[in-house]
C-alpha cells in the first residue's frame, strides 16, 4: 500500500524517494536550518511533505546546478524557501512568479501607489517598520499613543504583537519537538 501525498516521511523513505544517504539528509539538517523534521522518541525523524519538497530543491541546486552549500544557503535567503520548494517541483511558473515579486520589491513605489489604510493585514513582513519601543512607551508627543476606545491598535503596536505572535509560534513548535 502506498502513502498519502500528505503523510509524514521517515528518513529512510525520504533517502530512498531521492536518491540520497541518510547521513547526507542528517548533515543537510546542520547546513540548512529550514529543515526541520519532527523528532519522535529515540529521534526518529519525521519529514512533512514540505521538507520533502524543500530537500528536492536543495538536492537539485546541489547535485544537477553545481552550487556550493553556501550558495544554496544565500539563495534560500534572498528568496525563501519557497523558491527552492518550487526548483524542486518544476514549476517553473512559481518560480518566474518569485523572481518577478522580487523585482517589483527593488522598484520603489510612487507615493500614490504607496498602501494605504490602517485595515492592512500584517501577514509575513510587516508593513510598517516597527520601532523597538513598545506598546506607547517611549513615543514622542506627535506619534501619541492610539486612545482605548477606538478599537484599533497603532501600525508599530501591531506589527510588534505580529512579531510576538511568529515568536511564540516558534517556541511552540520547539516544545513539540523535543515532546
């Protein structure tokens, strides 16, 4: 019986699906801190199908592309992981998509077609740079704290609890690994 597309892959399914030793999976793992398998009791590695697609990626960059470590490193750094997932899969139109993303980022936008609204949603990168000051403390008299009553949090207060959030989302999947 095969798996589902979605199951948990041990180290040794991953080595065979790619071709690869499984001391080179565990040595990746030190070079590539975007892999992170799950660790079971004993520290058996679990790999979601995501770190799969991500060590095709790197697999293909490494062994068909000729880059070093420190170039897949630098690439997966400038572009997410999600480019390297996409390199891995083929697809080569998330890839032209990722790159085009990437050079509209270096074009600064006229100031009309700056975001606007205080509605904006905090997904990924903040879009107000938040200030290390925190939740009012520290303001000059212009910022002045938002008031109680209107419901809403400041662009910096948000983009500091978004921060805390991804932290604390970290430390949970931590926990669950060494559980």
């Amino acid at each position: 019986m095969e798996k589902s597309a979605d199951a948990f892959r041990t180290i040794s399914e991953v080595a065979e699906d790619l071709d690869l030793p499984q001391h080179v999976l565990r040595f990746w793992e030190t070079r590539f801190n975007q892999i992170k398998p799950m660790k079971r009791g004993g520290g058996r590695r679990y790999y979601r199908p995501q770190d799969v697609d991500l060590i095709k990626g790197i697999r293909h960059m490494l062994y068909d592309q000729g880059y070093t470590i420190k170039g897949v490193q630098k690439l997966l750094r400038e572009n997410g992981n999600q480019f390297l997932v996409s390199v891995g899969n083929g697809d080569m139109a998330a890839i032209e998509a990722i790159a085009q993303r990437k050079q509209a980022a270096l074009i600064p936008l006229t100031p009309a077609a700056q975001p606007r609204g205080e509605d904006e949603l905090l997904v990924g990168e903040p879009k107000a740079k938040p200030s290390r000051r925190f939740f009012g403390l520290g303001k000059a008299e212009e910022e002045g704290p938002v008031s109680s009553d209107s419901g809403k949090l400041s662009r910096d207060n948000r983009a500091l609890l978004q921060e805390a959030l991804f932290d604390l989302l970290e430390c949970k999947r931590l926990l669950d690994q060494v559980r």
